[in-house]
C-alpha cells in the first residue's frame, strides 16, 4: 500500500465509525462541490441553498420530515436486511406494488367498511404486496440460487412498467388523459401535520425501528441474523437455517417498503400516481434507492437510523429548491447520496484497520 | 511474443548454472520481522548448501513459515539481508524469488481446482502468450520423467489426488528453473509410502546440487532426510546442527524449551451404552462422486474411536454427514436409540451432538463477534441463556466469564472480538462451548492441528476429559501417533471405505499404514 | 416470404444448437453430473419450435424478417459491449454493480464529446473515457481500501446516474447532427435476412461482434486470460506465482467500465442520436444478468444479447395484442425468466470462485 502501515484493529471503535459517516459525507460535499464549480455554480451558495431549502423554515422542515417518513420506513428494513448480508436493491419495487395494493384496497374493495379499519386493511394489503415481492426473491435464491441483486432489481423494473401499464389503462381516472387515479375517498385519506406530515405512518415508522433494534439486539432471532450475517458456514454449523433468515429479513423490508408506499398514496399524493416512489425528478431518486444510503449510515443504531433519515431527507427536499432557484439540475443529489456510499465503503477499513502513515517502503 | 502482461515484468526464465555441491546458495543474516504484538522472527541467521536438505523445524507459530515467506517474497524483513550465491539481494515479491530460482511448495496448496495441471504450471512457469497450456506440456513430461513425477498434463487438479497435487507443486517449482527448494511441511497430506518417494525425489534433487529447505514439526522427518537442522523457538534461532548429531529427545527439547511428554496420561475408562451407529452409510462428495462407502461403526460412552486415514479419504464427508451438513444417501445413522439420519444440522445440535470443526475460524468462529457471544452459539435457544423470545444477557455474561476462566481462553476481555485470539485460545474457545454442555457425542476434527505445544497439550487433556465424563468422541487427525495414544479404537478409511476397526493396544502403525493405502484388515497376516 | 421464413427459422435453430455445443462444451469442465439427453433435445425442440412461431407469426403479419433481426442485432449491442467487459471484471474477481451508471455517464458524455468536437467518434471515445475513469474510482474503492462491493457498486450506479443528470443537462434532447455512417459491407450485406441481421450496420456493431471470438480466445487460450482466471479463481495462489494480483484486477475493472461506457455511448450516439436522462433504462442492471446467464463466457454474451435484443425488437411486432406498457416488461421480464430457467436446469453456475472477495496478502 503507498506508504501506509497498517495494523488490524484489536476493538473496532464506534468513535472511528462516526467518524467516518462524517468524513464521507464531507468528501462526498467536497466532490459535489468541484462539479457544481465545473458546471459554473457556486458551490458556498448551492449548500446554503440546499439547507435552507431543507431546515431554514417551517414549511421546509414540514417537508423534510413528511419525506423522512419513508426513508425511515424503508432504510430501517434494509439495515435489517443488509445485516444478514441479503441485498434488497429492490425496495422501489416493493414500495410501488405496496402503493398499488394499498390503492386497490382504497378504491375497489366493495364493502363499507369503517373508515379506520378500511386505512388499516390497505397498509397490510401494503405490507403484504412489498413483503410477497421480496420473499419471492428470497424463495429464488435460496431453492435455485439467484442472486438476489438481480432478482430485485429486475423486478423493479417490471413493477415499475405494471404502474405504468395500470395509470394509463385500466386504473386511469376518466376523463383525465393523465396517469392518476381517481383521488381516494377523504376518509382513507391519512391525517396529517401542518398539512403534510401524514403521522399515521410516521407513528408506524417509529414503531418499526423500535421493534426492529430490539429484536437485533436482544432477541434470539436477532442474533441468528447478526450471526448468519457475519458468517454463514458457522451459521450452518449452529443449524440456523438461512432459509428462515433470508425470508424473514425479506420479508420485513419488502413489507415496510409497501407500508412507506401506502403512506405516500394515501398521505401525500391522495392517489396513485407516477412519482409516488419519489421518484419524481429523476428515477435513481427514489426512496427505495435513496434509502439504502440511509441504511447504510444508520446501521449501527435506531437513533442512527432516525437521524440519516431525517438528513437524506432534507437534502431531497433541498434538491427541489436547488432545481427551481437555482437552475442547478436534480440529479446533483442523487451524485451526492452516491459519492456518500462510496465514501462509507471505502472508509469500512478504517474499522478494520489502523492506519498510520509510516516511513516504510511501500510492498 | 513480447507482450505486456497485466501482472508481470517480462524477464527471461535464468536457470543460473548448478551449483557446486556444498557451496553456500542462500545465507539469511540477522532476519527480524515483527507483527503488532509479536516478534515473529528475532535475529535470525540461516544458510543452506548446494546439495543438502536443511531441515527448518519448530512448533507451530515458531517463526519457520514467517521466515521461507520472507526469503520468496510473501513478506518483506524489518531488519537483516539475504545473500543468494554470494550475492546481496532484495526479494520484494514472489517474482523476484522466482527469478533467483527460488521456488516454494506451500503446505496449502495455490492450485486452481478448475485448470489443468498444465495450465496451473503454465501458469508459474511459461511466458507463452498464446496456448499457455499446451506449449508447456513438453517441458511437464520431460521434467517429471527426469524426477519420477508422476502426473497427466491434461487432467484437470480437483480429479487428482492429494499426492499427486503434491507432485503438481513440485513440478510447478521445477518447471521454473528453480534450483532453491522451499517445501513447506510437504507430508501432511502423504501416506508412509507417498512419503517414501518424496523422500527418494529429494535425495535425486540433493544429488544435482538442489538446496532444499524442509520446514517440518515432525522429528522423525528431521531425522531422517535431513542433513543438517535448524531449531526455531518462538521466533529465535535455538541451534543449527547437523542431523548426525541430533537425537529425538534432543530435537524435542530444542523445539519446546523443557522436556516433552511423548506419552499422554489415560486413565481406564469404563465404557457405556452405544452412543452412536453409523450403519453403511452412503455419502456423496461435491463432484457427486461416492466419497463415503456403506461405512459402519459404533461409538460407546468414555470411549475415542479414532479415524485414521490420508486426507481426502472421505472423512471430511462423514463428519458433515454426522452433523446434518451433508446428505446421507444410504444407510442409518442412530444416535442414543433414535434414527437421526438426515436430520437438520439444528436437531444434532439439540440431541447433544458437539462438534469441533477443522476450519476453526471458517466454520466454528464468528471472528467479528465477542468472545461471549462466540460462546453461547450452540447454546442460545436454551435457558438459561434465553427465555421465550429474548436472550439473557446478564446469564451469558456470567457464563463467559466462567467458561474462559475454566478453559484457559486468553482474551482481553469477554467483548473482545474473537478473530484476534490466537489459534490455541480459539480452540480453547470452541472446545469450551461444546463440551460444557456435556454432550453425548463429541465430534473433534484435526483439534490440535496448527497449534503450539502447549495447546496441543490442553486440548488433549480436554478430550480425555470428556472421555472420563462418559461423552462418546470420534476423534479424526492426521497425526497419527496423536491418534493411535488418544484413541480406545481406531478405524482406518480409505477411498471411502474402512479397511478395519481395531483396538488401539493391538495394532502397529506399521499395519495402520497399510490399510490407510488400501489393505484391508483381514489380508494383513 | 416464405424463403426468408425458411432462412430465419434455420438462423435460430443454428443459435440454439451452438447454444447447446457450448454449454456442453462448459459443462465438460465443470464438477457438475452429467445431466440427462432429454433435457439437451428439449432445448433443441424449443428453440426450433420457438423459431416456426416466430416465423409463422411473420408471415402473417407481413413483417419482414430482415429489419427484425438487423433492430434485434442493434439492441443487443450495448448489452454486448456491457456484458464483456463485465464478464472479464467478474472472471478476475470483482463484481461491478455500477455498470448502469457508467453506461449513463458514458452516454450523456459521449454526447457532450460529439457536441464539442464536432464529430461522433469523438463522442464515442469520451464516452468510453468516462466509463473507463468512474470504473477506476470504483476499483481504487474495492481493490485498494478492500471495500465491499456490492454497497461500493450500488454507489457508483446512484453516482453515475446523478454524474450524467448533471453533465447532460446542457444537451438535453438535442439532436446530434453528426452522426455514425452506416456502412453495409458489400457482397455479405445481399445474403438474404442474414445480410440484414449481421452486415448492414455502424462500424460499431462490427467492433462488437469481432470483439466477441476475440476476448473469448484471449480469456481462454492465451496466458493473459489464464492470469485473469487464475486471478478470480485463487488469488493467492497467482500472487505466489508471482502474479501482481491488483494490478490485474486494476485492469480488468477499467476495461468493463471502458465497455460499459461504449456501450452507453451506442445507445446515445449511434442508436437514438441524443441525450435524456434515463435513457439507459436499467440496461445496466440487465449486463449484470446476462453476465450471469452467459456464464461468465463471451460466447454466451452474445447470446444473451441477441435473445434480449430479439424480445426487445419483437416488442413493437405485438403492439396490437397488448397494451404497450406491459409490453415495456418483457425484457426485463423474459431476462428474469431466461435465469430462472437456466438455474433450474444447471444448479451449481460455477462463478469465479473468488468473486467478492477482496484480496490480501496476508
């Protein structure tokens, strides 16, 4: 390596992990700013734009947590699963079929049904949807061993078009000529906060990184996950069964990704509607993408999650102040978010490692 | 073709021209080399003549490995220079020691089981650009006529067996002029006879001028190929003598610093009930090959039935059988009474099956978690370690603490992360979480494989105590005086078969040799 | 007519039969059990009924055959360029997930490239640069820091994805007046259907299509691929024969984002002539499957592109029979399909037994 001693790391340190999140979020800021200078955009002025954008009133703190939501719903999953090493790249897909269920239940379901019960059938037809994609993945790699970054992956595509197909045919409001729905009836429409912050669903987000950071840390099962994540073969030895991991990890992130794409039909959109993923200015931004990055910075901790949600969040909602004052093009965060997991991977060996820079040859 | 390869400075295969026998080919002075924590080599001087075989002995984590991998370039000293027929050198990587015709036979062997033997030679040895495969084929057959050994260029290296990947290596070293021969413990996977003829090839090598360094833990190697002997211990050169003039005994205390136990104390033990039974059992190996052949034994309570056998006999398919990794195809597997044939790894663990695994770390480890957590990964389903849903953490905190005190398990402290105890303690580790449970059946796969004397010591006195506590234990090694004192019975396998079970007081290693290469007790007069 | 049906259907019967020469020719070298005849003659029967469908289907809706396979031929070019140089990454060891977002970059750049200079090889060329720099960002990240690579790869497709958003924008939907001549080789180019299928494109379609036996022969039969299989297969053992591991995986990473950025630069320069953000559409992701479906082999790329490239063309064909936002699944959907299906039939794919796996010295 270039001159640098490298030593392996008697106890990984949580400070140094820290430290890392912070270090790849400012090299990751840093390298967006020398491409907003290449395009001939202020750099200072962008950032400041994008955090006010973001925090700098009420209403921008109101959207950045009604798009919080989500991402907690979403990454707090995927930190789950990218624990026992199952990678879900394919929670935009999950996410759009648990908003297509949801709005099936919402508009076609015959019955008259009090309107809370109706709500609650549409989050765990939601659930249901996402967590069913998902296990489907997790059935095909373990019984035939597709890989499951592509099983997900394709099938976000093919869902995608399923939404596409359902918006400008069959479930297409008449009359329209555009890809909506007709608007859900006001009662399944979720209460909101300061008109957007649709708390239901927040409240079933809190719930779930609660639930899900006890169970890593104290349950049996959690353990298993923690184990089969870190290694398998021993895993195996200890006859846990990587059947039973693999679907329940999948399970529960594709379900929370359907319960997020429920939450934006029924409390932001008030219909189904393309961009309901979020994936409005571009589709690389989407929620069940972004939240992997979200995943990734809270994987340590429930607080962690919240917090990286909460962040990602504000600067998706500052990226819409960018794109509209400042001309500066929307595909600026999704560079950022990426340059951050970038950042995050390259700094894991820093936990592994001390590094020191010696005056030692190079090998 | 004069290409640039993505991975290699061109230069010219130089066979320098062989040296007068006696002359001085390699001398290392003053080699120093540290790892955080440790000195691995401390001032080490060693030299080797033309036409000799140096024996490098030492126990394990003695520093002999450490040392050859300094000498082909693997790793780079922190102090001390190496000269090569006279010459100062700087070995920076494995490319250079090649191109001083140094060549290293690892005990792991660097094969690619999917390439043929040729391409794997090619690989080291040719600079063909196109067909690296065939071209080198010629040179193959010459080279292995000249020393006898034998191999077919065009087989693919996972059809071979071990001996015949051993002489792969050895051709892959030869191939490429090398005139220094590194092997690395080459015997651990060879019968008595495979051991004979390597022994011969080396002697036609020594003849030609070939320097070999034999880096070994077994003294009657040292003793008996071996023209000159260097002691390691802990890192420091104890002594180089000339074989002549070294006994057992001596080598022994050399090697461990006190006088060393040959014998292991074991107490008469009253055997019980049949623990398990294995009725012709039928097991396939990866390639869908048999590599298990309708074998039958039994195990009673406070008895070792040892397995002996060269690697790859089909032990290593057994044991999985035993454990629920592995299908049985065939046959019965009864434990205590109840049909557990092709049961779940998960109900093994639950009928009080204990198994010591011999990939420590790959299979039995979870390095990057805690020592505690490592140790309640059989346990954890059960009080008192979890109740209902949720684990106990106070009662596994409590219970670490005791298990590593109990079992000697040197750690820092019980949230360190297990990868960075050492080899002895991580056994000590594992064998902690297994046999506190006191399980009926301990399986224990090469348990003192790799590790220095005095863990050896303390994991055998662990088995035999289990034995004294009734446990049945199947014990496989490929050490076999470690098998022939530890075990009650002893059961030989060969290509899947077992050529005999016989009391361990009543048999001689002469006789277990040949049924490891094929004869089966009855034919033994 | 019915003498290009006749053509076309022994076309796909000649694919199906070398698809089934090569997998038996895998097969020999894998430690897989001999599988039985009737799953080879079950091939064989549904590739030629497949074929006769196709054709019947043809002949009566009156398409002619030849511009269907030249359309299939041009789709399956991107994939191709992807898939290559992914399958000499994945052989030395390193899975690239990114590819999606080096085939956006090194489309919005190529784009760039053609504007600025004035002329589309330019193009072509920068966008191969791009994809070739953004892979070398990637390979310091796996190969020098030891990252993981499936999150390091998800980054750089987030990366690349929002890198083209930003560079493109100035260009956004302008058509490039410069454009790749389209040169029929003459003599081949009047075979009928086949003229079509193979002999009337851009130069580089050719450049694919030679690129093919060239980087199997070199995987397979020169010591330059030995290394690099060696490499993905047991690392240490090259390192201990003195092979500079890194510094072929360094390789073999910048040649598949090279690729992949060509790739990318096809489908904006030579196939639609502009740039749009998205226009790739997750064909990166489907160069990850196909590497897999082509069983990390060339010759199976080619094959894995051109099934793809035939459904994608066949879209517009069934048009009338349903709604063309289903339609819009298919590939990716018979992508799916065609791996499961592969996977049920041959259960151990042997993938570079060290893929994944970052290397140390130890």
């Amino acid at each position: 390596m270039l001159g640098l001693k490298t030593e392996k790391r008697a106890v990984p340190s949580p400070w140094v992990e820290l430290g890392i999140l912070g270090l790849s979020v400012v090299i990751a800021l840093l390298v967006g700013a020398i491409l907003l200078l290449m395009q001939g955009f202020n750099p200072l002025h962008t950032y400041s734009t994008l955090f006010s954008g973001a925090f700098g009133s009420f209403s921008a703190l109101a959207k950045t947590l009604t798009k919080t939501i989500p991402l907690l719903l979403i990454g707090v999953g995927l930190a789950l699963a990218f624990k026992a090493k199952a990678w879900n790249i394919g929670a935009p897909g999950q996410m759009i079929i648990g908003a297509i269920a949801g709005t099936g239940v919402a508009l076609f379901l015959p019955f008259n049904l009090p309107a809370p019960v109706h709500v609650a059938l549409m989050f765990i037809a939601g659930f249901a949807a996402g967590a069913g994609l998902a296990a489907l993945c997790a059935f095909l790699n373990c019984k035939i061993g597709l890989d499951m970054v592509i099983s997900t992956l394709l099938l976000n595509y093919i869902v995608l078009k399923l939404l596409w197909y359902l918006l400008f045919g069959p479930w297409q409001a008449p009359g329209v000529g555009f890809p909506y729905t007709t608007a859900l009836p006001d009662s399944l429409q979720l209460s909101t906060i300061a008109e957007t912050i649709h708390y239901p669903t927040l409240i079933i987000g809190i719930i779930a990184v609660i639930l899900i950071h006890i169970f890593v840390s104290r349950t049996k099962q959690g353990y298993e996950i923690r184990v089969f994540g870190e290694n398998p073969k021993a895993a195996e030895y200890a006859g846990i069964s990587r059947f039973k991991i693999t679907m329940l990890v999948m399970i529960v992130s594709g379900g929370l990704a359907g319960i997020a794409g429920v939450g934006e039909v029924a409390g932001v959109h008030h219909m189904l509607k393309l961009g309901v993923d979020g994936s409005g200015m571009a589709y690389v931004s989407s929620f069940g993408y972004t939240a992997i990055i979200v995943a990734w910075l809270g994987r340590r901790s429930a607080l962690g999650s919240a917090l990286a949600a909460f962040f990602i969040a504000g600067i998706l909602v500052g990226g819409y102040g960018l794109q509209t004052v400042e001309g500066i093009p929307y595909a600026m965060v999704s560079a950022i978010l990426g340059l951050i997991l970038i950042g995050l991977t390259a700094g894991m060996i820093l936990t592994r490692y001390k590094i020191s820079f010696g005056r030692r040859r190079s090998k | 073709m004069k290409i640039p390869l993505p991975g290699r400075k061109r230069k010219a295969i130089v066979v320098a021209p062989e040296a007068k026998i006696g002359e001085f080919v390699v001398k290392m002075k003053g080699i120093t080399k540290r790892f955080p924590g440790m000195v691995a080599n401390d001032n080490i001087d060693f030299d080797v003549r033309a036409g000799e075989v140096h024996a490098l002995l030492g126990e394990n984590g003695a520093g002999k490995t450490t040392l050859m991998n300094i000498l082909y370039g693997l790793y780079k000293p922190d102090e001390g220079e190496i000269y090569i027929r006279g010459q100062k050198v700087n070995i920076k990587s494995p490319s250079d020691a090649i191109n001083l015709n140094i060549g290293m036979v690892h005990q792991l062997f660097k094969q690619v089981p999917r390439h043929t033997v040729a391409e794997n030679i090619a690989l080291a040895s040719s600079h063909d650009f196109f067909f690296p495969g065939s071209k080198v084929k010629e040179k193959i057959l010459r080279i292995s006529k000249e020393f006898g050994l034998k191999v077919d260029p065009d087989a693919e290296v996972w059809q071979l067996s071990a001996a015949e990947q051993q002489n792969v290596e050895l051709l892959k070293v030869l191939c490429r002029g090398a005139q220094i021969l590194i092997l690395d413990e080459p015997t651990s996977t060879l019968t008595p006879q495979g051991k004979r003829e390597l022994f011969s090839r080396l002697k036609e090598m020594k003849k030609r001028g070939y320097a070999i360094i034999f880096i070994t833990h077994k003294l009657d190697e040292v003793l008996k190929i071996s023209d000159r002997c260097t002691i390691l211990r802990k890192g420091k050169k104890i002594k180089t003598i000339p074989t002549s003039k070294a006994t057992k005994r001596s080598l022994a205390r050399w090697m461990v610093g006190r006088e060393v136990l040959f014998k292991v104390k074991k107490k008469p033990v009253k055997k019980g009930k049949i623990v398990l039974e294995v009725k012709k059992l039928c097991v396939l190996g990866d390639r869908g090959e048999t590599a298990v052949k309708k074998v039958s034994f039994s195990i009673r309570e406070g008895e070792i039935l040892g397995i002996a056998g060269i690697g790859g006999s089909g032990q290593g398919e057994l044991v999985e059988a035993l454990t629920g990794l592995r299908k049985i195809e065939e046959g019965r597997l009864i434990l205590s009474g109840k049909d557990v044939t092709n049961v779940s790894p998960r109900k093994f663990v639950d009928a009080g099956v204990a198994y010591v695994p011999e990939k420590r770390i790959e299979v039995g480890l979870v390095p990057t978690m805690s020592v505690k957590e490592n140790l309640i990964l059989k346990d954890y389903r059960v009080p008192p370690f979890s109740k209902r849903l949720f684990l106990d953490r106070g009662a596994i905190n409590r219970s670490a603490k005791e298990k590593i005190s109990r079992y000697n398990v040197i750690a820092p402290s019980p949230d360190t992360p297990a990868g960075i105890l050492s080899g002895g303690n991580i056994q000590r580790l594992i064998l902690a979480r297994e046999t506190s449970g006191e399980p009926k059946l301990l399986i224990a796969t090469y348990p003192t494989y790799g590790l220095d004397v005095g863990s050896v010591e303390s994991v055998r006195e662990l088995l035999l105590k289990q034995r004294e506590r009734k446990s049945a234990i199947l014990l496989i090694s490929e050490d076999l005086d470690e098998i022939m004192m530890m075990s009650d019975r002893i059961a030989v396998m060969y290509e899947g078969k077992i050529m005999g079970i016989v009391d361990a007081g009543e048999v001689t290693r002469e006789e277990i040799g040949l049924m490891m290469t094929g004869t089966p007790l009855g034919e033994i007069s | 007519m019915i003498i290009e049906e006749i053509i076309f259907v022994l076309a796909v019967f000649a694919l199906g039969l070398s698809l089934m020469a090569f997998v038996d020719a895998f097969r020999a070298k894998t430690q897989v059990p001999t599988w039985l005849k009737r799953k080879k003659i079950l091939i064989l029967i549904i590739s030629l009924a497949a074929a006769v469908l196709l054709a019947s289907y043809f002949e009566l809706s009156g398409t002619k055959t030849g511009p269907f396979l030249n359309m299939a031929m041009v789709f399956a070019t991107p994939l191709l360029f992807g898939t290559l140089g992914e399958i000499y990454a994945e052989r030395s060891g390193v899975a690239n997930l990114g590819i999606e977002g080096m085939m956006s970059t090194g489309a919005a750049a190529a784009i760039i490239g053609a504007f600025a200079a004035g002329s589309a090889w330019v193009g072509i060329a920068v966008g191969m640069i791009s994809g070739a720099l953004l892979a070398f960002v990637f390979a310091i990240v796996v190969i020098h820091f030891r990252g993981m690579q499936v999150p390091a790869g998800l980054g750089l497709f987030i990366f690349g994805l929002g890198l083209s958003g930003i560079i493109g924008l100035a260009h956004t939907g302008e058509k490039l007046p410069y454009v790749l001549p389209t040169t029929p080789i003459p003599i081949l180019k009047d075979i009928p259907v086949l003229g079509d299928f193979l002999f009337k494109h851009v130069p580089l379609v050719y450049f694919a299509l030679a690129l093919v036996p060239i980087m199997w022969f070199i995987l397979f039969k020169t010591r330059v691929g030995l290394i690099i299989r060696t490499v993905g297969e047991n690392p240490a053992a090259a390192d201990s024969a003195g092979i500079n591991v890194y510094r072929t995986r360094y390789l073999c990473v910048i040649l598949g984002g090279a690729l992949a950025g060509l790739g990318g630069a096809f489908i904006s320069i030579a196939w639609m002539g502009y740039w749009l953000e998205g226009m790739t559409a997750g064909w990166g992701w489907l160069v990850i499957a196909l590497t897999i479906f082509a069983i990390w082999n060339p010759l199976g790329a080619l094959f894995g592109s051109l099934l793809f490239g035939g459904v994608h063309a066949l879209e517009p064909q069934l048009q009338h029979l349903v709604s063309p936002y289903l339609l819009a699944m298919f590939p990716y959907l018979v992508t799916l399909v065609a791996l499961i299906v592969l996977l049920l039939f041959y259960r151990r794919l042997r993938a570079p037994s060290a893929l994944l796996e970052p290397y140390t010295r130890e």
